[in-house]
C-alpha cells in the first residue's frame, strides 16, 4: 500500500492554512496550544501509520525478492551441460510440472550470449519474462511489470548470469501474483486499518494526556493572575519574581514597571489634592469670620451656608487625600468602646437638629484588629450623614452585634432613603443622590460616605447600604473579627 501524501500547509487550501496556522488569533492560550498539539499529533499519527504500511509493502517485496533467489538457485543447481548436448534442466518431476503448469506462478528462460533461448519453462516464458530479454546484466537484476500490468497482474522478475563450461549463459525467473501475494497484500492492508482503528483512541488519550499536561504547564500563569487580582494598586505593592516561570519574567517586569509608574502618578494626584485643600482652609475660615463681623445684609445667611460647605467639603478631601496616602493602622481593640464614644460625642450635635440618637450593642469587649482614629472618622460620617437627613423628631439608631467571624455596626435612620437603582453609587466621591439641589440644602459636600468606604477597604471589610421598611436606610459597617 503506497504511503498516504501529506501536503504541506502552504500547499492546502487558504482557508485550511489559517485554520491550521493562525497568524494573530485571540482567544484561549490553553486552546491554541491543544489545536496546535492535536494537528501535530494527528500528523505524526498519519505518518506513523502511513511509515508501517510502506515498510509492510517493503516487507512483502523483500520476501517477493528473497523467493525468486531461492528459485534461481534451484534452477541453476539444476542446469546440466552435457558434452555434446544441449545445455538441459534436470530438476524433479513435481517441479517440471509446476513450472508447465505454472502451479505457483513461476516461469523461467535460460539465454544464451547471442541472446538466443536455449531452455523455457511453457512456449509463453518469453511473453511473460519479456522485460528481460536481451538484458545480459553481469549481476542479478530484478524487474517487474507494474507499470503495464498493474499491481494485482504483475510478473516479479530476477534476471542473473550463469557461468557454465559453455560460457555464460543468462537465467531469467520470474512469478505472478499468486495467492500467497494476494495474502500478504490482504495482510498489509488490514494492518493498515488496524493501526487506524487503534490510532484514533491512541490520539484521543494523547490528547486528554496533553491537555492535562498543558493545564499544569500554564497553572503558574492562573497563579500569576490571581496574584495580579489581589494585588492593591495604591499599596505600592509589586509582583514578586519567584516561581515565575522564565518566559513570563518579561511580561511581570514590564507590569511592575508601569505600576510603578502608576503608583507614582496616583501619589502624585493625592499629594496635589492634599496640598491644595490644605491651602484652602486657612483662606475659607478668614473669608467665613469675615462674613460674620459684617454688618447683615440680604443673602448673608446663604452665603455664610456656601462657605461652610465649602470649608466642610475642603475638610473632607483633606481627609480623603490623607487617607488614602497613609495606610490603616490596625491594633486590636475593642470596637465597642470606640462606637459608644463617638455616639456620646454626636448627642449634643443630634439633640441641636431634633434628633433622637440611641446606641444598642454587647456588654461584653468586641475584640476586633482596628485603626480607633479611622473607624472613628467612619463612623462619625456615618451618624452626622444620617443627622444631617433626618426630620425632626427622628429616630437614629446606632447598633453593633458579633455575627460569626465578622462584628457588623449599623446606622439606621428615618431619612427620605434611598433608590434602590442609586444604592450601588452611595459611596463614590461627591455622590449626592438625585433629590439633592446643586446647592446641597443639608451642607453635605459628597465626600463623607466615600470616606467611610475607604477605612472599610483598609481594614479588610465593607461599606453597604440598604433600605428600611417604613422609610429610612440602614448603612452597615462589616469589619473581619
């Protein structure tokens, strides 16, 4: 069976060339790999078996050859000169017979050096060893009739010279394709299939194996990019090189670099907004203790508010700016005793807007790693936020409970609430809610919820916000135990 022919990828059709070789394809790493293994594979499989098939044929035709020698051995054994005789065959009855009636197939000639047949197994030999006639090779030279027979009627010929006293004399033998041909070509070829057969299976357990293999060989990649995922950018943090696979060192210095880069600029951005709040207090307290030793005039009031919003909203980025350049200081303390004093510092503040501001929570220290100073802050923006909404005669409360491995603080007012649908932007920066004036008529200046999201990221918990039944919020506090 002749050897399949594999063509080369730039030999296929187009469409077959990029499916095969993808120039800049995006998609699953993992799954170019597999692609790539599984055409490869499925080459080397094809050539495999294609490499088996050619070397049965080769096999056959080795044996075909090995044969025909061992035949012509036992003609020239059999080759008699006789002293003023013609040159005769002396072989065995059975054998003469076989050959007159070509019971194997086999047919021999015998010429002399003027290329005339002295000996001829059946009248047709020299039709059938045509291919030999007149060849008078000086070694043994095998022949065949493929070409103008075909494969399955082909005459397999060895043609060789004979010294005798006589001279040299010229044997030809040749042999069709008998049964045993026939068989050795069924053989081959259900080989053949066979190696198909079990090639497939073969080629898919190479392929789960590989892509078992590949999974393991990219897991430090997943690494990596779960490393990437809880890395914090305003930390300064970078991505360490150890265990780093080599081919991916590059691509992690690279990272590291602009985020260094990026660091610098964020620290950069926070030093400005520091320095220029900073500049502003002093300029907005003088404007404001002016304004008050000023006669009253129309608008005063209002404008005294503006001021103050100003000064509060220039407190708060102060704040903001700090806060986020300086990380928390975590101790572990009692969250309770924190929570109670800011609540009692806030009363007098509830009671001057008639308000009602109560505190529930344990007897018992609730232990928790915390910056006192920065939940304090937190929680302060919190109760004075909901102050600031509440109506008069409203009801603020203020509870701390242990749930589990976390300590939960909520701040639950009466307020007007919150849409749901604006819920998720409460703690961004100078967020205000669509029912605020530009002006802001409760002095609010945008910051203080997105203050207290930024102590909750430091210590590790989170800032939520939800609505109540009957009116009101609930802002809640979760801090890790």
């Amino acid at each position: 069976m002749p050897l399949p022919h594999l063509p080369l990828p730039r030999q296929l059709p187009k469409p077959l060339q990029k499916l095969i070789m993808p120039r800049t394809r995006a998609g699953s790493l993992l799954g170019r790999l597999m692609f790539r293994t599984g055409v490869l594979l499925l080459v080397l499989m094809l050539t495999v078996v294609g490499l088996t098939a050619w070397l049965l044929n080769q096999a056959g035709d080795r044996i075909q050859d090995e044969f025909l020698r061992r035949q012509a051995a036992e003609l020239v054994a059999g080759l008699q000169d006789i002293p003023g005789g013609p040159l005769q065959m002396r072989l065995a009855n059975e054998t003469l017979n076989a050959y007159a009636q070509r019971l194997d197939g086999y047919t021999f000639m015998v010429e002399n050096a003027e290329g005339r047949i002295t000996l001829e197994s059946v009248p047709m030999a020299r039709a059938y060893l045509a291919p030999a006639l007149g060849l008078k090779a000086n070694r043994p030279v095998l022949l065949n009739t493929v070409a103008r027979d075909g494969r399955n009627e082909a005459m397999y010929i060895l043609s060789m010279p004979v010294n005798t006293p006589r001279g040299v004399y010229y044997l030809t033998v040749g042999q069709n394709r008998t049964i045993d041909d026939a068989l050795l070509g069924t053989a081959t070829t259900e080989t053949f299939y066979s190696l198909l057969s079990y090639a497939v299976p073969l080629l898919l357990v190479a392929l789960l194996l590989g892509w078992l293999t590949l999974r393991s060989a990219i897991n430090p990649l997943y690494r990596l990019s779960g490393k990437v995922r809880a890395l914090d950018a305003l930390s300064g943090e970078t991505l360490a090189l150890e265990n780093v696979p080599r081919e991916v060192r590059p691509l992690v210095d690279s990272f590291n670099t602009l985020l260094g880069q990026l660091t610098r600029t964020i620290d950069a951005q926070k030093g400005l907004t520091a320095d220029t709040a900073h500049q502003l207090k002093t300029p907005l307290a003088v404007l404001q203790a002016r304004l008050e030793q000023l006669d009253d005039f129309k608008g005063k009031e209002l404008l005294l508010k503006d001021v103050q919003r100003m000064s509060r909203l220039v407190r708060q980025l102060l704040h903001y700016a700090v806060l986020s350049q300086h990380s928390a200081n975590l101790a572990v303390a009692d969250i309770g005793e924190t929570t109670r004093t800011v609540v009692a510092s806030l009363v007098p503040l509830a009671r001057q807007a008639g308000v009602n501001l109560a505190y529930s929570g344990p007897s018992t220290p609730l232990l928790a790693r915390h910056d006192a100073g920065l939940l304090t802050e937190a929680i302060s923006n919190l109760i004075d936020n909901a102050i600031r909404h509440s109506p008069k005669k409203g009801n603020i409360e203020v509870t701390l409970e242990s749930s589990g491995n976390r300590i939960e603080l909520t701040v639950n007012d009466r307020g007007p609430g919150i849409p749901a649908s604006e819920q998720a932007l409460v703690f961004t920066r100078f967020w205000q809610g669509p029912d605020v004036p530009h002006e802001g008529h409760h002095g609010g200046a945008g910051l203080g919820l997105a203050l207290v999201a930024e102590v909750m990221r430091q210590h590790g918990g989170q800032a939520s916000v939800s609505s109540r039944a009957g009116g009101g919020c609930a802002f809640k506090l979760t801090l890790p135990v």
